[in-house]
C-alpha cells in the first residue's frame, strides 16, 4: 500500500476506535436520553408512553450493536443527536460555536509560530552566547507556565487594570488577540526547543560547511538548509500540541468567555448534556488525526528520503 | 610558474587554546599539487579553514596567507566581507570529507551544482551544470542530476563535489581528505579527476600512499608544524617523525606495522623544544630545548644534509 494510503487508512482506524468509545459513554450514563430529550424540549414532566415513543423513534430500544451502528453513520454525517440541555440539533450547536475557535485557534497558531522563531533564532549567531541563554530561559520559563496562570494575569492587569481589551470577548479576530496569548506561550516555547535543535543540527553540518565554502551567506543557508531541515520535528512536535491546543482553548475560552467550542464543552459538561460532549470529543479526535495526517504528508513531500522507503 | 597561494608564519589559536597551527610558511604553484600529510590534529584541516574563515568564533589566527590572482592580491588571515566574496567558492574551490555529508540530502544532485552560481547570486547558463557535471565523468547528467544524494555512489557523489567546487575555475582548489569516505579503488580515480580538474590543488590527505601519485610535493605536520616538505617524501622520509608515519602505514606480507611510540603532545600547554622530541627515538639533548626551523626541507637538526 503506498505510503499516503496507509497514513489514511491507520487515522481511520484510530477514529474508529475513538468512535466506540465515545458511544460507549452512553452505555455508561445513568440519564435516560429519551426523557432527557422531552425535557429538554420543553415538557416539564414526560408521560411514560411520550418516553416510550422517543425512545423508539430514537431506537434506543434496539440492540447495542445495531444502535452503535446507527449512531456512527449519523455522525459520520454530522448528525450527533439532540442537546438534552437545549433540545437544539448539536451540529447546528457546534457550526454556531466553532468559527470562534477557529478564529482563536488560528491566532495562537500565529503567535506560536512568531515566539518560536523569535526565541530559536537569536541564539543561533554565537550557542551558549548571552543573547542563546536568555532565550533558552525564556523558553524554560514559557513551558512551565499554565495556561490558566497567563489568562489570569491577563485578565486581571491587562484587561482589567490597564483596560485593554474586553471582559466578555465577543468572538472576532481582534477580540482573539488577548485570549490567544496564553495558549500560544507555552506552545511556541516548546516550539522554539524544538526548532532551535533542528537549526543547530542542520546548520552545523557538513552541508552547510559547504555551502559556506561556496560562499552562500548566512540567510541563505539558514532559509535555504537550516529550516527545511528544521521542519520536519517541527512539524511533528506542532501536530502533536493540537490535542493541547484543544485542551488549552477549554480554560482560556472560558475564563475568557469566548463564544467557543471549549467553553461548550465546560458547559455540556457541567449540565451533563452528553451528546454535544461526544461531538466535540470526536472533533478534537479529528482535528488531532488532520493534523498529524498533515504534518507526515508536509515531511514527506520535504525529504525525499522518506519519499521512497517502504 | 606563479606562486598562486603564499602561506606567512601562520599560526591559529583555537577558543579552548589549542594551538592549532604554530608558524606556518607554504607556497603553491600554478599547476602544482601541494599534499598536507600528518595525523588527525597535525592542523591539516585547520590550513584550509583559515583560508576559506571557517575557524569557529573567538579563534585567533597571525600571519598571513595571500592568494594571488594576476597581480592582484587578496589577503586570507581577517578577510573583511567583500574578499570573502571573492575568495569562497570564486578563487578557492573546496571539496570536503564526506561527499554524502558534504551534500543536503533534501536537494537533488543539481539544485546541489546549480547551488555553486547561486551562492555567488548568479543564474546557471541553460545546461551549464550539466556540462560541468560531464567534464568530471558524470554520464547521462541530465537524468542523474535529478536524483538525490543517497540514490548516488560515494565516489560519483565526490564528483559531483568536483564540479562544483570547480564552477568558477578557482585558482587553488582546496580538499580536505577528499577521499576517506571512498574505498581504495575510488580513491585513486577520485583523486586524479580533482587533480585535472584543479589548476592548484592544496590536497590534505592522511594516507601517505594515496598522496605519491598525484601530489607534486608533500608537506609533513605534526603538532601544526611543518616538519618536512620535498618532493619524494614518501618515498624517502627524512625527518624521524616521517619515517615513523611511512612505517606505520600497513603493507601487505610485512607483518604488522610498527606504531608510533607515545602520543601526540597537547597543542593547550605552550611547547619547548621540538614537539616530536618526546616520541623520538633520535632526540638529542638540545631538540627538548630548541625548536628547530625548517632547513633544506627538514625541520631536525639530526637528519643529515
């Protein structure tokens, strides 16, 4: 099977295995669904015969094996069921809540990028130099930060005392700003760690020795060897920190009240609202596996050496 | 014939101290191929990165070393940005050690090639790197610069290296034991292509037997001294240390060959005296106390003249 095939063909299976489980929760929940629907919807005390009904029409009544069947080609078109918190469809929950994620997702990503090559860089010139230890313990004191310490900090002196900002963030790219900076910090400086070993390998290889004896300058050996080289544990490293990112955007979207996925899940979660919980746990199981898919696909189109084997 | 490459009591110090190079004088000839021999640490290498300002920051490098281009002559030892511009990969050609390590494996055999007019911010004439890459014995460029490095063979990849180096017609091609990597057979075709395609090889190489053939001369360091230099050095050792390194080189239905006695000094500590006294054999009571100077091609005051 050709290399790209069986990336796919093993992001499946680990969905699949992913799928079952999240199902499984049902299994384990003590809340009828049928009843928790009726709620829901409005019907303060459900007569058991409305609760039969449902239960049929949702086939709850029908075998674990054919209900997981049933559920899994739902949701592999996007039907997760309804709310039991809203009584809403949860895809139409989530398509409301997910542009705001996105839209903070793809800040941090940005700020991650800019403070990893903003600690990697410096300290390249002259390693163990002042300008390389400095960095080195930024980078330290970055990835020992929580995320929610930042966001506190944040809210507390930037937004509250300085005033810079919004209390109650509304969802747009500028209100993103703020409420990125905590979740980028740790990951840009794991980044950074990552980034600045690559380019001290490439760059002190024989390679760019010659290179160098050939009279190519140092901008065009570090764009040219040094971060092509650097890429591919980069971007493993960086496909691995989106399940963190998933995990980081639940507390900063909520101590941030952004209109987010993460601050949905908090919420389902409290309310016990399992349905929209299983979509969004499947969606962070997606987002992950994409970008993973993604990483090794961008790796293997840099290195030719990868192409080929096996 | 011109002297191309006037070398002036080089010495370097590297960051920890070691001295490297201590006072060295060379010159080359158009045409000549001059050999660097001595062990790993004799500061073969060395030579040649300060040629090219390849020494790690914070070495300090004295004397001089002038390549001289028809008159014009650009001074090697603290070279400022615009002569370096003109000395690497313009008037100095390099080759190194390990073809395989010496190229990116993420770029193909001609990005490689097409990289010697790149790095100097020029445009490659169409076919231009696969001319050069025919003139040093690579057939069926066109199809094989499209490869990568680790689909080639070390030898056809230290060709590649070859030509290059070679892109600019420098006026000394600089090789840093450009076939180690090589099995012995390649060795030998490896080293006569670089040879005809130099026009002055400063060629360092450890094994004494390779450098007979093509070398028209031989140096001899130890400690970052040059000990001996001549034209029939392996041939005919002179200096002690020579001798030693001629006889610990294997030949076949000799026995074992005999080893060096002692181990090389430490270039940290400030050395009196000759540097190979203490593993001479020869050493008189002076050679702990005097530093002897080169003299008809030998730097030992035993070896008679």
């Amino acid at each position: 099977m050709p290399a790209p095939l069986r990336r796919l063909a093993s992001a499946l299976a680990v969905l699949a295995t992913a799928g079952a489980l999240v199902w499984g929760l049902m299994l384990l929940s003590p809340v009828d669904p049928a009843r928790q629907i009726l709620l829901a919807q409005g019907d303060p005390a459900p007569a058991p015969a409305e609760v039969d009904a449902t239960r049929h029409e949702l086939g709850l009544d029908r075998s674990y094996p054919e209900q997981y069947a049933r559920w899994l080609t739902a949701a592999v078109r996007g039907d997760f069921g309804t709310s039991w918190r809203t009584g809403d469809p949860v895809a139409a929950e989530l398509a409301g809540r997910l542009p705001a994620t996105i839209r903070l997702t793809l800040v941090a990503l940005l700020f991650a990028t800019a403070v990893a090559l903003a600690l990697a860089l410096p300290g390249l010139e002259r390693p163990g130099g002042p300008a390389d230890v400095f960095a080195r313990g930024l980078v330290f004191g970055g990835s020992a930060l929580p995320v929610f310490a930042v966001g506190v900090v944040l809210l507390e002196f930037v937004v509250v005392g300085a005033g810079i900002g919004r209390v109650v963030a509304d969802g747009t790219w500028s209100g993103a700003l703020l409420p990125a900076l905590p979740l980028a910090l740790g990951i840009g400086a794991e980044w950074a760690r990552v980034l600045r070993g690559g380019l001290r390998d490439a760059l002190g290889a024989p390679h760019s020795e010659t290179a160098r004896a050939r009279g190519a300058g140092r901008l065009r050996i570090l764009a040219l060897h040094g971060l092509p080289h650097a890429a591919a544990p980069f971007l493993t490293v960086a496909a691995m920190s989106a399940g963190g990112l998933l995990a980081g955007a639940a507390v900063v979207e909520t101590l941030f009240t952004w209109p987010g996925i993460g601050r949905l899940l908090i919420t389902s979660i409290d309310a016990g609202d399992l349905p929209v919980v299983q979509a969004i746990v499947l969606l962070g199981v997606v987002a992950f596996l994409a970008a993973n898919l993604l990483a090794e696909t961008l790796t293997a189109a840099i290195d030719p050496r990868r192409r080929e084997k096996r | 014939m011109a002297t191309v490459l006037k070398i002036r009591d080089l010495a370097v110090t590297y960051p920890d101290g070691t001295q490297a190079l201590r006072g060295v004088d060379l010159d080359l000839a158009e045409g000549e191929c001059l050999a660097l021999a001595g062990e790993s640490g004799s500061g073969k290498s060395t030579l040649l990165r300060v040629l090219l300002s390849l020494l790690p920051k914070g070495s300090r490098v004295t004397g001089s070393a002038v390549v001289d281009d028809d008159g014009t002559s650009l001074e090697a030892v603290g070279a400022d940005r615009a002569t370096l511009r003109r000395l690497r990969g313009g008037l100095l050609g390099y080759v190194g050690q390990d073809p395989h390590a010496a190229a990116d494996p993420l770029w193909s055999v001609g990005r490689h090639l097409r990289e010697a007019w790149r790095a100097r911010r020029m445009r490659p004439a169409k076919g231009a790197a696969e001319e050069r890459a025919e003139a040093v014995g690579i057939t069926q460029a066109r199809a094989r610069l499209r490869q990568y490095p680790h689909q080639w063979s070390g030898g056809m990849l230290q060709r590649a290296h070859i030509a290059g180096a070679g892109v600019h017609g420098p006026l000394v091609t600089l090789a840093d034991e450009p076939t180690s990597a090589l099995d012995a057979g390649l060795a030998a075709t490896t080293l006569a292509v670089l040879r005809a395609d130099a026009r002055a090889l400063l060629l360092v190489c450890h094994d004494l037997r390779h450098v007979a053939a093509v070398a028209d001369r031989v140096a001899v360091l130890y400690a970052g001294r040059v000990v001996e230099t001549g034209v029939d050095v392996p041939a005919r050792p002179r200096h002690p240390y020579t001798k030693a390194l001629v006889a610990a080189a294997p030949r076949p239905g000799h026995g074992l060959p005999e080893e060096l006695p002692g181990t090389s000094p430490d270039l940290r500590r400030e050395l009196t005296g000759c540097a190979f006294a203490p593993r001479c054999g020869l050493a008189l009571e002076s050679c702990h106390r005097e530093d002897p100077v080169l003299d008809d091609g030998v730097a030992c005051p035993v070896v008679p003249r």
